[in-house]
C-alpha cells in the first residue's frame, strides 16, 4: 500500500535535462565514448555529489543524455547547469545543450518493475532543452521568475519569448548565460527575430516602435479632425459668428482653444511623450559600458601593475610578481573574466583615465595597488574600483612579513572575488589558496624568472638561470619546473635554438611539473605544446591544453596554444576560432594572440577575417616581425604578391633566417624569378651546417619550382624529424595546396592528424 501511495503521490521537482547534440550521427563507439564523458563531467559536479549524498536527487538515463530531478531547491538544477557549463568549455568536442523546469513528478514502475519518474515537470523541462542548441541552458518562465527573486541571478537571466513545443504546447523560454557559461546566441529553432530579447526581469516590446506609433497616432487624430470638421463645421461657425458679436475678447485675455488647436496641442503632447520616451531609451542603452559592440561582462575585472615603493628598482620583480600572483589565483575562477598580464603591463597603477583603460581591455573593474619591501618586512596596499562610475568597491592595508607573502595574494583574489559576488567552486578555493614553496628565496629567484621570461628574446636564457636556481633551493617547487619548460619551449622562436636540443628538456620539465602539482595549469600547457610540437600528437596536446583551461579558465595561453595549434591542424575551425577569439579577448593587447588569430582565419580559408585582426595587431606593433611574415603569407595565399612582397621585405629578420630567406625566394619564383629559389636551395643546404634548418621551408621553395616529389620528400623529412609547428598544419596550409591529391601527400596528411599510441 505504501508503494502505490508513493507511485501515486504528485511532488513538485527541478528537473535539469540535457543531451549531447549530434548524437545519432556518431559512430557507435564515438557515441558510447561521448555518455561516459558527459557522465563524469556530471558526477564530478558539486550539485550532484551534495543532492546525491543528501537524497534529493534522481538521475534519469535517456539514451543521448540524462535528466536529474532534484528535490531540493530551484537553484540546485541551475548551480549544476553552470557547473557542466564551465567543465564543458574545456571540453569543446562534447556539445551539449541543458533544458530546466520545475514542475509536478510522479514516481512509477517501469516495464522492468523498477522505479522511474514521470510527470509534467520531466516533459515540460525536455520540451525546453529540445528548443535549444549545443552550449544552450534554457530554463522556463517558471523557473526564471523564481530565479529573478535573487539578484545574483538576474543578470543571467534573458527573455527569449514564447515557442510552440510538440503536441501544440507553448512554453516560455528564458536563456541563462554569462561570460563564461551558456550559450549568448538566441537558439535557431526561436528565428533571428528573438535576438534581441530583454531580460526576463525587464519587458520586451512587441508592438510598433514610439516614433512609429506617433506618426500612427497624428493620421488617426488627423482623420478624425477631418471628419469632425465635415459634419459639425456649419454649427461651429455659427456659434462662433454669435460668440464674436455678443463679445469680443479684451487685448489683455487669452481666447479659449477652438476644437483644432485642442486637437493639435493633444498630438503634439503625444508626439512629444513618444519622443522623449524613445530618446530616453537611447540614452540609457548609450550609457551601458560596451567593449568591441557586446556588453562588458559586470565580473570582469584587470589587475593593473603595481607601484613599487621599495626605493630599490632591484624589486621591481617582486613588485610584479605580487601583481601576478593574484592575477593567476583570480584567473582560476570561471565565474570571472580576468585580463591576462600581457595586456595589463602595457598601463601603470593609479593611471588618470581607468574607464578607457577599461573599455581597452573590455573589463568592468580595475584593481590598483602598491608593493614595499623591506628585508623580511612587506606591506601590500590595494584597492578594487569600479572603472565605470570610478566608485572605490574595497580597499585595504597588509603588513606582513615576506614569508607570508602567498596568504596575502590569496586572501587578496579571495576578496575580491567575494566582492564582485563571484561562484567559487571548492576547487578553485584550493587553487587559489594553494602555497607552492615554503622558501622566501627560492620564490625570489623564481619571480626574477617570470620577470626575464616576460621580456622574452635572449632574455630567455637568464629565465633559465632563475629558475634552475629556484629549483635548486625547492627541488619540488612545481611552478619553477613549468617556467623552465615554458621557456625552453620559446627558445627556438626568439633565439633561434635548435628544437632538437631543448624539447627534450622542455619535456622534462613540464613532466616533472605535473608530477609535483596535478592542478598546475600551466605545466598541463607546456605538456600541450610539447605533444605537439615534437610528438606530433594533436589528440593529446588538445586534451592537455584543455585540462589546463579546466584548471584556470581565464588562462589566455591555453586558449591561444590549442586553437592555432592542434585545432587548426584538424581543421577544427569552429573550435579554434572560437579559442582564438576568446585568448584574445582575455589578452586584448597581445599582438601575437591577435596574429595567431589572423592565421588560423587564414587556414579556414576566411581571408577578409584574418587581414581585419591583422590590421588589428599591426596597430598596436607595426614593427612586429612576425606580424609582417604572416601578414605577407595571407596576402599571398589571396592573390595579392606584391603586397607580400612588401610585408616579406618590411618584415626584419635575424641573420641567416630561414624563414625570411624561404619566403622571400618562394614568392620571387612564383612571380618568375624562379633562379632566386633555386639559389635559396643552395643557401638553405649550406646554413643546414652549421644550424638547425626546418626542411618544410625547402619544401615551400621546391613547390615553386613546381618540383611537388621533391616538396613531399622535404615534408616527410619535416614529419620525421619532429617540426611540429609546421608539418601540424599541412591539412590547412594554403601554401601547400599545390600539393593536394596527389597520394604522397594524403597519405602524410593522414600520418600527421591520425592519433598516435
């Protein structure tokens, strides 16, 4: 009797569906792959493990997907949506789309005698999910409106309207997204014309605009003066003709408004009201902060660099590791939109305009401080201020001695991540409240590393010195080893170091990383470019870069590595421009992310994109070498040889430079000077003697000869020797393009993109 009591029972659950979209075009071991992927992201999440050890949840297998019913509260579906949301932004290959709604259940037995659910509340929240697309979480009206009680939740929530479901139902959708969840695009079952929705705190306007419905107004109130003025106008004048010679109006008074100036004063109000309301609407939609054309995210923030006040320019490295450190614990929140340091340098602390700094940088918030040190003493002043009202949200003083330097960063980011009321998960408390060295030293010398790393070029080899020094005085100091492999890994492009040489110890170092700390994103980063670079394995760099952006969703490098490099390489171009964009959108003012970008528009073959960001980075540096390589290189593979010529010759190279002697020999004999290459064949074998020589550049001076065996031989001997930075692209490579169905070729393309053991 208690069994048919419970089956019968109707409760009111919160019920969270989701699918994978394009399931049923997956293979079916793809598709297997896929569930038990989208399962451990779901049962990792905290929203799961709390209901679930609580009691509250059911979790339903749907053949695609899953829907979980919660018994708790509204807010536990959501909570658990965004939770999926930010894990799944590190995993783009697993799209995924969320439907939500709360409504009555009914517990039942299947066909197998087990208990299921079953209920308006399941059907309604499965209605919802179908209207979306892949990265949507699309809740009711119901649940938005329960939502929109509490204001943390409001700036999520956006009106999309009514939609007709199936069997003639109509729900009420409502998109929730942020910066760094959901899906911002209106879904494409709604149409375009949904794209401008309001918030479903506020009320979207169906009818005709103000000024539109003036004009409708004054011919309505125009017709009826014509009709009025047809029927009574021999009565009115009579009575007027009366009026005038029974009295006339004294010069000093006001003569009574006859029925057309009545009529033309009560229009003109009209038009007037209708006016103002419409410029009003302007105005206050003209004073939303916006960056590039989109809102400015309202968690966004930039941490500037700090003042040093230590009198000793020797710690300024200090200074700005202090800025950096709590840059690096506030990126690991995904709730927040955090600028990478790469941008922030370019503006000092307490700057006279922050509100352009921040409109520059696309960001809401700014964070100022100041750094003093004084042997074992530290005092660290720092302030949040809101860059658009320039209102001052938090300030504070730490004294403190230098070993307690990593609880004050940590306790800094957590302020101000409190502040800006951003969700942290349980593990980005850990991550930012982690301490990677107890030696006050070794955090010196691994701070002057950082500092030489940021300078790039031979600066690189003093990085090294650092941080084999740091490592010296904390063999088990993970973030010194993802230095050393980081910088190891830049060798060959700023110094022109042989990648056979330093991989290897690049490699090392990154493992060894990963060993000491698990959750250091950027050892995971190093991990991915090296899997790339040298083992030529696009599957696995993809999923190290993708596990460092799990662990710091605001890490700009990550982004812009595994876009350009192995996304591309698998023409994966949905994906890597999206990760493109975003790296730049996190760091702004990178010229190399912005060029990074241009090429990977390039290699989908979308030229107007890429020179439209190649302009971009050139503004900001024109005198970027590397800017001006790739600019030429796209300008060539679009037609225009003599602006590649230009951009080739302003371009300036190191001595003996392959590239430039390659590129500027290749593009001489596409335009028949064909003996240049030839010579350039000759200079190449020469250098080769004396210095590492890439044989895809060979391979770019044979096929303008139109010698395509001896190109394929170059690239195969590319493939074999491990220059993975370009034979990874030879699926996309417009430069090689002479080369494609020919089987040599196709068959090396095939070895380059096929998953390695």
């Amino acid at each position: 009797m208690a069994e048919e009591q419970k089956a019968k029972r109707l409760e009111i659950a919160h019920v969270l569906f989701m699918d994978i979209v394009g399931y049923s075009k997956l293979l079916t071991d793809e598709q297997s792959e896929a569930l038990q992927e989208l399962n451990q992201v779901v049962r990792s999440t905290e929203a799961v493990r709390q209901a679930d050890a609580a009691g509250e949840l059911t979790v339903l297998p749907t053949g695609d997907g899953m829907a979980l019913v919660f018994t708790g509260s509204v807010e536990e579906p959501v909570e658990c949506a965004l939770e999926i949301s930010r894990a799944l932004r590190a995993q783009p290959s697993l799209p995924v789309r969320m439907g939500i709604h709360s409504g009555p259940i009914h517990h039942v037995k299947d066909a197998n005698g087990r208990e299921n659910i079953a209920g308006v509340g399941i059907n309604i929240a499965q209605r919802v999910m179908d209207c979306g697309d892949a990265g949507h979480i699309l809740v009711s009206k119901r649940v938005a409106d329960d939502l929109a009680q509490q204001r943390r939740w409001q700036p999520y929530l956006h009106e999309l309207g009514d939609v007709e479901v199936k069997h003639g139902a109509v729900v009420s959708l409502v998109n929730l997204y942020a910066e760094t969840i959901g899906n911002p695009m209106p879904p494409t079952r709604l149409g375009k014309t949904r794209g401008s929705s309001a918030r479903s705190t506020g009320r979207t306007s169906k009818g005709l605009s103000p000024l539109a419905l003036a004009i409708f107004i004054v011919a309505v109130l125009l017709l009826a003066l014509a009709i009025v003025s047809v029927i009574f106008a021999p009565a009115i004048m009579r009575t007027l003709d009366k009026h005038r010679s029974a009295t006339l109006p004294q010069p000093t008074a006001t003569a009574p408004p006859s029925l057309a100036e009545t009529i033309q004063s009560a229009v003109a109000k009209q038009i007037t009201d209708e006016l103002q309301g419409e410029l009003s609407h302007k105005k206050n939609a003209a004073v939303q902060p916006t960056v590039g054309g989109s809102p400015i995210a309202e968690k966004s923030i930039a941490v500037l660099p700090f003042d040093n006040l230590s009198g000793d320019p020797d710690n300024a490295y200090f200074c700005e590791g202090v800025q950096d450190e709590i840059l690096t614990r506030l990126a690991k929140v995904a709730d927040l939109k955090v600028i990478s340091r790469t941008s922030t340098q370019r503006f000092k602390s307490a700057p006279s305009d922050l509100r352009e700094i921040a409109k520059q940088l696309g960001v809401m918030h700014i964070v100022e401080g100041s750094v003093q040190k004084a042997n074992d003493q530290v005092r660290v002043n720092v302030q949040l201020i809101n860059a658009m009202n320039d209102a001052h949200l938090w300030a504070e003083t730490y004294d403190r001695k230098l070993t307690d330097i990593f609880s004050v960063e940590s306790e800094i980011a957590k302020t101000i991540a409190d502040t800006l009321q951003a969700k942290l998960t349980g593990a980005e408390k850990q991550m930012m409240a982690a301490q990677p060295t107890e030696d006050a030293v070794a955090h010196e010398l691994y701070l002057k590393g950082r500092h030489f790393w940021e300078l790039r070029g031979d600066n690189l080899l003093r990085a090294i010195e650092f941080y084999n020094q740091a490592i010296a005085r904390d063999p088990k100091y993970a973030p010194a080893y993802a230095g050393l492999g980081e910088t190891y890994i830049l060798l060959p492009y700023y110094t022109g170091a042989n990648p056979k040489e330093v991989r290897p110890k690049a490699r090392a170092a990154a493992l060894k990383a990963v060993e000491l700390n698990p959750v250091l994103a950027e050892a995971h980063n190093a991990l991915g470019k090296i899997f790339y670079t040298d083992d030529i394995d696009l599957q696995k760099a993809i999923r190290e870069h993708q596990r460092a952006i799990e662990l710091s969703p605001n890490y700009a490098g990550a982004h812009h590595w595994v876009g350009n490099g192995p996304l591309s390489g698998l023409g994966r171009f949905e994906e890597a421009i999206a990760a493109g964009k975003r790296a730049v959108e996190l760091d702004p003012l990178s010229v190399i992310n912005l060029v990074d970008l241009a090429s990977t528009y390039m290699y989908a073959r979308h030229f107007k994109e890429a020179e439209a960001v190649m302009k971009k980075a050139l503004e900001i540096d024109p005198t970027f070498p590397y800017a001006h390589w790739t600019y030429g290189i796209l300008l060539q593979v679009s037609g225009d040889l003599e602006g590649a010529r230009t951009q080739y010759e302003t371009a300036h190279a190191r001595e003996n430079d392959p590239q430039a002697i390659a590129l500027r020999a290749q593009l001489s004999a596409t335009m028949g000077r064909r003996e240049e290459a030839t010579q350039a064949l000759v200079t190449l074998e020469e250098l080769g003697k004396h210095r590492y020589v890439e044989a895809y550049y060979r391979a770019l001076l044979h096929i303008s000869l139109g010698q395509k065996d001896a190109a394929i031989s170059a690239l195969e001997q590319s493939y074999a020797e491990r220059d993975g930075d370009d034979i990874g692209v030879i699926k996309v490579d417009p430069l090689l393009d002479s080369l494609r169905g020919e089987p040599r070729f196709e068959a090396l393309v095939q070895k380059v993109i096929a998953p390695k053991s």
